[in-house]
C-alpha cells in the first residue's frame, strides 16, 4: 500500500517476511530498510522460531550487497 507493506497473512502481527525450506532446513527472515527497526512483535516471533531451533535472519539492502544473505541461503 502507501503506507507499508501487505502480507496475505493477517492477524499475526509481526509475523516474519520470509519463511523458507529445503529438504530438512528451514530460515526464517525478516527483511528490513536500512534504517527501520524491528517491532516488539517481530522479536518475539523471531525469538520462537529460534527457540525450536530454526535459523532466523535479520536483513536489510546492504546485505545482498556484502554476500550476507547469500551466505545464509547456502
């Protein structure tokens, strides 16, 4: 929207950008501008994911550029 980004899921505020498998892995990221800052709900899902073991990212523009999420993907 103008304003901010939709997800299809709603209702779970602070849910994460992007959930991704392969085979028996699964990351987790929220994806973020260079200058926005992560919301009390974005940490606690983050935070549960972590808990159960899953990988969680933060990630903003300047890590495509440094490799840092590719190095994440691999």
């Amino acid at each position: 929207t103008a304003k901010s980004w939709r997800t299809p899921l709603q209702g779970y505020r602070g849910f994460p950008d992007l959930i991704a498998l392969r085979g028996n892995r699964c990351i987790v990221a929220e994806l973020k501008s260079e200058k926005g800052a992560l919301g009390l709900e974005q940490v606690d899902w983050l935070m549960a994911f972590k808990a159960v073991g899953i990988e969680v990212y933060e990630w903003r523009p300047r890590d495509l550029l440094s490799g840092r999420i590719e190095e994440g993907l691999r």
